[in-house]
C-alpha cells in the first residue's frame, strides 16, 4: 500500500507496462518464474528488474543477463520476513548488484525496509539470503532436539524456556 500511494501501479497485464517505469518488483515462488514474467514483460526500457523472492545464485545471474538482454537494469533483493514486516516496511533487504543501480533505487526500497543493504554484485543477495534460511532452519532443527531431550526427561517445557529466556 506504501509503494501504491508513492506512485507504483499494479498491473494486471504483463506484456507493455515496463514502458514508462522506473522499476518492476516481482516477488514470486522461484526463478523459472520470474524469469518467464520477466520475459513476458518484453522490452524493459531501461525499468530496473527487482526480483524479491527468494531464488538459487545461478538462476538470479541468468535473470540478470535476460534483463539486459531485454532492454532493463537488474538489482536482486530478496527479503527476509513475513507478510507483517512487508505492512510494516520492515523487512530485510539483501540486494545484490551494481552499487549505482542500488543508488538509484534505494528510495523505492526504504518504502520496504528500514535499512537496505548492497551485500556485493549480483548473487550475493540470493546467496545471503539462502544462506540465511539454511541457518534458520538448522536453528529450528536443533531446537526441536533439544526440547524432545527436555520433554524425554520429564523436564517442563515452561522451565525449559525460561531457563532458555533470560
């Protein structure tokens, strides 16, 4: 709603409204995806290609040559967070591209996160982020060993937490 209200526009077409745009964001399930809404949008003239959703380091490259092929500029900024860190524009943005394209699109993304972050050239940002749900998913894998060992010897879980807590 924060980006409608400073002048984005939802389409409900793909092929022509990257005419006349300064970026398009994609936010969707993997890179097959968005390179082929990427590729129905035809010519980008010049509109920056800012993929959010989380994709492999490869295919983001990939993404980032069709871009160019077709006309656009490329910042990958996967996110970490929710649907509540997106109302709130809080999320955490890890772009991934040239230091002068996150330059100029740096006030799009402050509209969605409090302090987006350039983390290196193209695929770092998917990189990080992937790197970042392997240790949340390893963290979540070892907590739920640990609370089964506490459950197993009788251990509260209430007591378990607030010793854990502190």
């Amino acid at each position: 709603e924060a980006l409608l209200a400073n002048g984005a526009q939802a389409i409900q077409t793909l092929a022509g409204p990257a005419e006349g745009c300064d970026a398009v964001i994609t936010v969707l399930r993997d890179g097959t995806a968005t390179a082929a809404v990427v590729e129905a949008l035809g010519p980008l003239h010049r509109a920056t290609v800012i993929p959010m959703g989380t994709m492999g380091v490869g295919e983001s490259q990939a993404l980032a040559a069709q871009t160019k092929r077709q006309g656009g500029q490329y910042l990958e900024a996967p996110v970490l967070g929710s649907q509540p860190q997106a109302l709130t524009g809080t999320l955490l943005v890890m772009a991934g591209g040239d230091q002068e394209v996150f330059d100029q699109q740096r006030s799009l993304l402050n509209q969605l996160a409090e302090a987006p972050q350039r983390v290196a050239p193209v695929g770092s940002g998917a990189a990080t982020k992937l790197a970042l749900n392997q240790l949340i998913a390893s963290l979540t894998h070892a907590f739920s060993l640990s609370l089964r060992l506490v459950q197993q010897a009788g251990v509260p879980v209430e007591t378990f937490m607030a010793i854990l807590r502190p």
